[in-house]
C-alpha cells in the first residue's frame, strides 16, 4: 500500500495587520503531528479531512505528519516562519520515505524574509524529497499563487467556493489526483496565469454575481477533455507581495499548450468583467440608518473592515458607534476585550457594570465606547459545529467570554480570543438566540454567510475602515507586482494564446 504524507501550515498574513504573528499563536491554536493530527482533522470539512478520507477511498496509508494554523494576522516574524518550517520539515524527513505528500497551504502566507512564505516552504520540501516524488497541495481560494507554488507542485487545487464549504471535498480531489499519479495513470501539467487584476473583497461571494460567474466558467474547463483539475483563487490584496491578486490555472494530463489556453481562457473571462468586481458600499452611518425602518427578522451588518478571518483585530467600533449614535434597538456586537471580560469576571454574572468596551488595539479601529447594564452570563466561549462551515474547523473558541445586556437593550459580547464569526453555536453556546435580535453586527465579508444567512432577512456589506477594509485604494503597497486594476485605471492585459 502506498504511504502518504498528510501535513499542514496554513496563515492568511495581512501586512496592515496589527496583530502579531509568533510561534507560540500556532503552538496554542491548532498545532498537531502523528496521532494527534488524526484525533484532530479525521472527519471534518476541512481539506486536511477530506485527504484522510481519501486516504479510505483510494486505497493508501496515510501518514499523519504535522499541521498548524493560526488565524489571520499580521506577517510572521523570521523567527516564528523558521521555527514552523524546521518542525514541518523535520517531521517530513522523519516519516521518508513516502510515495507521495498531500499538504493543505494558504497560500497568502507571508513572512518577513519570504513575501511568498508558501512557495519558500513548497520549495525547502521539494528540495527534501526529490524533484520526482508527487506532491499535491490544496490551498485557499484566497490564496496569492506564485510560479513558486505551481513549480514545486504536481497539482494545486483551491477551493471553489466562498464561504469554504468545499474544503473537504478538494481535500478528496487532492487524493485521487496523486493517486492516479502513483498508479501511471495521468501525468498533470500546470499552468498559472494572473492577470493584473483585484476582484474586491466584498464582490466574492460565490453564490452570487459576479463570482458566481468566475466558477461557472471554471465548470466549463473542469469538462474540457484532457483537464485534469482548474482553479481560480481570488486573491488576499491584505497581503503586500509581488503576487498579489486574482489567479487562474489549469492542469491538463500532459499537455502544457492545453493547460496554458485553460487558463488563460478563465483569466481572459474574468478581465472582460472587471468593471464588475468593483466594491461600491454604504459607511457605518449609512447602513446603520437603512437598519432603522425595518423591523421583521435580524439585519446582519457585516464589518468588512474588521474581519476577523482577514486580520481584524476583532474590537472595532465603528458600528457600535452608530449603533449607539442612532439608537438603534435589539442589536448584537461581539468584540474582543480581554481586559473587560476580566473586569467582567471580577464584578460577576447579574452585577451592574459600566465600562469602555473595544477600540483598544490600535487607533485605526474606532475608540473605546462606553457601555453600561448588566452582566448576564460569563462563558468559557467554546463551541462545536458539526455542520459544514467556512474554516472546515468545526470546534470554536472565544475565550473567557461576558454576554453584558445594555441599558438600551443591546447584548455586547466579550471575548479573551479573536474568533471569526463561522457558526451560530457560537452565539447559542451562550444562551443568545440570533434570530431573535434586530441587529448583529458580524466582523466578516463572506466567510460568516455560511451560517448567517440562514436566519438574516437582510445582509448588508458596510464599507467600515480598518486592517480589512474593502477598498484597496486605502493601503499603501510597496511589494505588489505591477500596475494592478482598479489601482490603476488603464492597466492593459490580453491573454497571449487566445
Ligand atoms: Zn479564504
């Protein structure tokens, strides 16, 4: 039976992040090797799960090595990046010899030596194990993909869809791809085109126009005869590096001509459409107001400029600001605060409390705001979804958390740990029924639609400042790879083969 190496490492870096990266955030996060990798991935949604499925599927060992996240945040240190690439790499030497590597990537890591810290990594395994032995990867749909990555690969496939729910599945696709690859029955040819393109943050929902396009069009070269596999990643412009933005590649079974006219096809598609993927959203004062004339079902805001699974710090408080400005009823706002929720703890569950809340960790992200009420439950923050939700994580943790219920009549939750908002037992494991409220505020773009939607008579995308904001015309980049539409207007491209 063949042996396969399963491992992981995955950051979504954002250079305009202010919050730190060390080693010690993956050791506390999610950091397993060996058995405990398995006890941790086995059957989730994640790609990590659905390799270990494939694994029962296609008939071969797997070999369970290393995998870590952390979540979004700021580039890691050289210290922190070489750490995780010495324990990653010296457990896959430990495990040699293998038939084959499955690896679940980002692909918008970034670290202070290597800009590209996926295409580093790839190639320091590469040079470990040979220029021969299959290794197939399977990264993120916002992933920033460099000639790197597609060079140390035999095939790299991303997600299709957005929120990730398919996840487990390309996990699965990954195995049989190396598989067929062990059995002689295919010998895949990858070919990347990016064009000059940034398809906004808030235009990337896949079940909607514009990207719904982008990944019917992906249909399309998925059933051209002699197409292997095809992806489009929409690109983390968060992260300043050469190969920021949206990519396109394709893999045919040995045919370099074909792969390159696949994916040149869906980057050519997408260009034609550019003027689509434009953001064009309300501020915080705006979409707060078009919340006050409503009243059947919870509208949910969406903080795009601090979203927590981009690199938010978590406690912007743009929205409660308006929220509290307007006096807006029944409304919900998670934030990170550490400090509160140990003033929180010390008063105790049913005291009165008065405290400034949020705005804390730099000064781009709203000031504190002022909140009194009581305190009405304090939590652990842990939950456990076993539905499939964007992230594939299934297990959720806040932190030491305090639900304070305001004079006003808002619930302002506090937690110990930034957690993106994925899962509405987030919100249940704490005894708040969602469906209930009028408002809530949720610190993300697509990602938290997964499971929101279900319960949201009205989603509205709010254009909020922040290390996430939607336009990328607020940052300033030094390290993007050229004249990138929208930043530039009359940027020409037209694809070579087509
Ligand atoms: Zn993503």
């Amino acid at each position: 039976m063949k042996r396969i190496g399963i491992a992981g490492f995955l950051h979504e870096s954002n250079s305009f992040s202010p919050i730190p990266t060390p080693y010690q955030h993956f050791k506390e996060t999610s950091y397993t090797t060996g058995k405990s990798l398995l006890d941790r991935w086995e059957g989730t949604h994640h790609q990590l799960g659905g390799f270990l499925e494939g694994a029962k599927q296609f008939g071969f060992k797997p070999v369970p090595i290393f995998a870590t996240y952390g979540i979004p945040s700021a580039p890691m240190s050289k210290e922190s990046f070489e750490q995780l690439s010495s324990d990653m790499i010296g457990l896959i030497q430990t495990a040699l010899p293998l038939d084959g590597l499955l690896l679940a990537l980002h692909g918008a890591a970034v670290s202070e030596p290597f800009p590209d810290a996926d295409g580093e990594l790839l190639a320091r395994i590469r040079r470990l194990v040979g220029p021969s032995l299959p290794i197939v990867s399977v990264i993120d749909l916002h992933a920033n993909v460099s000639p790197e990555m597609i060079n140390a690969t035999h095939a790299l496939i991303s997600y299709r869809s957005n929120p990730h729910l398919d996840q487990r599945q390309c996990g699965i696709e990954g195995s049989s791809i190396i598989m067929r690859i062990l059995n002689q029955e295919i010998s895949p040819i990858q070919a990347l085109e990016c064009p000059p393109l940034l398809i906004n943050i808030t235009k990337q929902y896949t079940n909607e126009a514009p990207s719904k396009q982008l990944y019917s069009d992906l249909e399309t070269v998925l059933n051209w005869p002699g197409i292997l596999s095809a992806s489009t990643a929409m690109g983390f412009y968060y992260s300043d590096v050469k190969d920021m933005g949206a990519s396109f590649w394709a893999i045919s079974d040995s045919n370099p001509s074909l792969a390159k006219k696949a994916a040149q096809w869906l980057a050519q598609r997408a260009w034609d459409r550019r003027q689509q993927f434009l953001g064009d959203l309300p501020n915080a004062k705006q979409a707060v107001h078009m919340t006050q004339s409503k009243i059947d079902g919870p509208i949910v805001l969406m903080d795009v400029g601090d979203n927590v699974g981009g690199g938010g710090p978590g406690d912007s408080t743009f929205l409660l600001s308006e929220i509290v400005c307007q006096k807006t009823s029944n409304a919900l706002v998670v934030l990170f605060d550490p400090e509160a929720v140990l003033t929180c703890v010390e008063k105790g569950v049913r005291q009165s409390i008065d405290l400034l809340v949020g705005g804390k960790t730099d000064n781009h992200h709203g000031q504190p705001v002022r909140i009194k009420g009581k305190i009405r439950l304090i939590s652990d923050g842990r939950s456990l979804d076993t539905q499939p939700r964007h992230g594939g994580h299934g297990l959720f943790d806040q932190g030491l958390t305090a639900v304070i219920q305001t004079l006003e009549g808002h619930l302002v939750v506090l937690t110990t740990l930034r957690s993106a908002p994925r899962s509405l037992e987030q919100l249940y494991a704490l005894a708040i029924v969602p469906e209930n409220m009028h408002l809530i505020v949720a610190k993300g773009v697509v990602a938290p639609r997964a499971a929101y939607e279900a319960i949201a008579s009205q989603t509205i995308i709010v254009d909020t400042p922040g290390a996430t904001t939607a336009n990328p015309a607020n940052f300033k980049f030094q390290h993007c790879r050229r004249s990138l539409y929208p930043l530039v207007k009359d940027v020409k491209y037209s694809a070579s083969t087509l």
